[in-house]
C-alpha cells in the first residue's frame, strides 16, 4: 500500500509539510505512483511512526506494561456529581476518558491543559477499509 503526502500526514497528525520535510531529510523514504505524486509505502510510514513514538521526551521514567500512550490537549472537562468526562484531542485521535470528579480536580484538567492517555485493554476491534478513497 502506498500512500500520499496528505494521506501520510492526517494518519500521522502532521501537516503536510512537516511529512515534505521528513522526505527532503532523508527521515522517510518516498518514491512516485504512476501519476507523477510522491508516495510513501506503507511499512515505511508505519516505521517512521514507530520511531515518532519512541522518541524521548516522557516526563515519566517508570516502567509501564501499558504500550498505547496519547498525548493531546484536553479539550473539554465535564464534571457531574462524583464522576467527570475528560476529552483529549491526540493529534486526530479523540480519546474521552471517565474518572472520578477528584481525580479530574487532583490533575488540574482543564480545556487547553496538556494530558497523556494511557490505554491498556484486553480487547481491541482492528478494522480495516475495503477500499481506498
């Protein structure tokens, strides 16, 4: 599978300049489809977003046994009584995570407030599309 520029930076969460620039660095490998347009295969994007999510910078140095980590910006804190909503936007991800009012309160989330969502799950739904668009 191959993918475009835009195509490559919406999975990615980055503008498409941002992946132009990985291209002329020589961080990712790009090539041309048959109409000309460059093009990124796609165990190489999926390596490049491996090292993305590898790269230093976790304020947290613990061991963890949680591997899907987002990192976003809150984009709404909804409390109600004991519980609290809390919306984070991970690049074009939404993640909404459920908690109790004190702990939303304890983190100081907040609409701007820069959070980590941390996913462990015994069940995950993969889906792939049947066609390309």
């Amino acid at each position: 599978m191959e993918y475009r520029i835009s195509e490559a930076a919406e999975l990615l969460g980055v503008s498409d300049d941002t992946v132009r620039r990985w291209v002329e660095q020589g961080a990712v490998d790009a090539g041309r489809d048959a109409a000309g347009r460059m093009t990124i295969a796609g165990a190489v994007l999926a390596e490049h977003a491996v090292r993305l999510a590898q790269a230093p910078g976790d304020p947290v140095r613990a061991r963890r046994s949680a591997r899907n980590r987002f990192t976003g910006l809150v984009t709404r804190v909804q409390i109600d009584g004991v519980m609290a909503q809390v919306d984070i936007q991970a690049g074009p991800h939404r993640v909404v995570s459920l908690m109790s009012a004190e702990a939303a309160r304890e983190l100081e989330l907040e609409p701007g407030s820069l959070a980590v969502a941390v996913v462990k799950a015994t069940n995950v739904i993969v889906e792939a599309p049947r066609e390309r668009g």
